[in-house]
C-alpha cells in the first residue's frame, strides 16, 4: 500500500485520519505518520495490516500494481504512465 492509496481509501470513505486510528485501534500519529511515508507505507507490520483490514472491512478494495479489481464496485486506478505528463506548449 502506498500513502497516496491509503490517502485515497480514506478520502473515499469520507473519514479522517482520527476516524480511521479507531476504526483499526492504531494511533492518529501513527496513521500521519503513514500517510507521511514517500511511495510505500512503512511501518509496524501489525499496524500495516490492522489498518488494511480496518479499510477492507469499511469496504476498500486496495488493488496492487498490474493486479485486476474482480469486485465490480466503483473506484479509480493511477494508469501506469511510461514517462511524467509534460505541460502543454500549443498557444
């Protein structure tokens, strides 16, 4: 799980960062902390998966890269972009 999907989960549930601390029983600095993280979430690996199971259970589907979404609910995906968008430069 990267801090920008657990960003994402938690702005689809409608949830703030306290919300979720005690909907998984792991601390709001913990959560920041997450959320502060550079690509991947690091952390305890029992406060990563309390709150994985915590945003599965409040009905988030976290999809990993190149892996296909089979619950048929609605959500979005980063499409994997071979190089940064450039700003346009037509005038």
């Amino acid at each position: 799980m990267t801090a920008a999907q657990l960003r994402a989960a938690r702005a689809l549930l409608g949830i703030d960062q306290k919300a979720l601390a005690e909907l998984s029983g792991v601390s709001v600095p913990t959560i920041q902390r997450m959320e502060a993280s550079q690509g991947n979430v690091r952390g305890v690996v029992e406060s990563l998966t309390k709150v994985v199971e915590a945003l599965d259970r409040a009905g988030v589907e976290l999809i990993g890269e190149g892996v296909p979404s089979l619950s048929g609910g609605r959500g979005i995906r980063l499409k994997e972009i071979a190089r940064k968008p450039q700003p346009r430069t037509d005038t």
